[in-house]
C-alpha cells in the first residue's frame, strides 16, 4: 500500500533547497525527473489525493518530478515539483520505502527548519552582510547579521 504525500510550505529557492539538504546530510538531485516511490497508486488515501490534484498532480503523474531528494538510508525518494515560483515536496509514506520518518519531527519539519536558516543567509549574503550561525543550548538556531 502506498501514500503520496505533501505538505504546505513556501519552497522557494533552489540554492536555500540544496543548502538544506545538506545540512541535513540529504543529497538534492537537480534536474532528476522521476523520484522512487512505491510505483503504483493503490487507491486507498483519498484525502491526499484530493490536495495533490488540487495542486494539479494527477495520479497518473505520481513518481514525476523536476528535482528528487535521497534520504541515507530510505529506498524511496522526495519529489520535488515546480508549481509556479515554488517547489512542492512530494513522498511516498508507505513504511518499507524508509521515507515515514520524513512525516515526523526530525524529517521534514528538520528540514523547513533547515531550509529557513538557509535562505535567510543566502538572503543576507546576496546583499551584502555577514552571517553568524549558533545553535543555542535548547537546539534553537540564531542567526546574527552584520551589515559592512
């Protein structure tokens, strides 16, 4: 049984992308057109379904991408489909595919976490300051922004 999966968030930059995935010792795999999943849609997860259409992603479509992520250690890989200006990360959740971790903590919120502190140095460093990163004791990340 297999489960496409997405969640809302505003990926945006295709370098703050690459930046988190390493940072998260993932490896973004640009231009890769197909992301490994379970292979067929079995028909069981209507409420996703219906959000992937929304974002105009038919079943017949699933698999297809225009960026993959590979997690170490997970047989199954993250889509990532354009639409518009943004990237939508898709996954298949089924847990023999390794990829059920990524719906957790750790996995894809690590990564949005991941991906803001990225894009906001990348930000900052196309104008211009310098970027100071500390993870605090309690495992918060602070950023300090110098302006020249």
């Amino acid at each position: 049984m297999s489960h496409i999966v997405t969640i809302k968030t505003e990926l945006r930059d295709i370098a703050a992308i690459k930046a988190a995935c390493k940072r998260m010792g993932w490896q973004l795999l640009e231009g890769q057109h197909t992301f490994r999943w379970y292979g067929r849609y079995v028909g069981d997860y209507r409420e996703f379904e219906k959000q992937l259409r929304d974002l105009g992603i038919k079943t017949e479509d699933y698999g297809k991408c225009d960026h993959a992520i590979r997690v170490p250690g997970a047989e199954y890989e993250i889509g990532l489909v354009q639409r518009g200006n943004r990237f939508v990360p898709l996954w298949d959740t089924w847990g023999p595919g390794g990829l059920a971790k990524v719906s957790h903590e750790n996995g894809m919120g690590g990564f949005l976490a991941a991906y803001a502190v990225e894009k906001a140095k990348l930000e900052a460093r196309r104008k211009g300051y310098t970027v100071t990163e500390k993870t605090l004791p309690n495992g918060n990340i602070q950023l300090q922004v110098t302006v020249p």
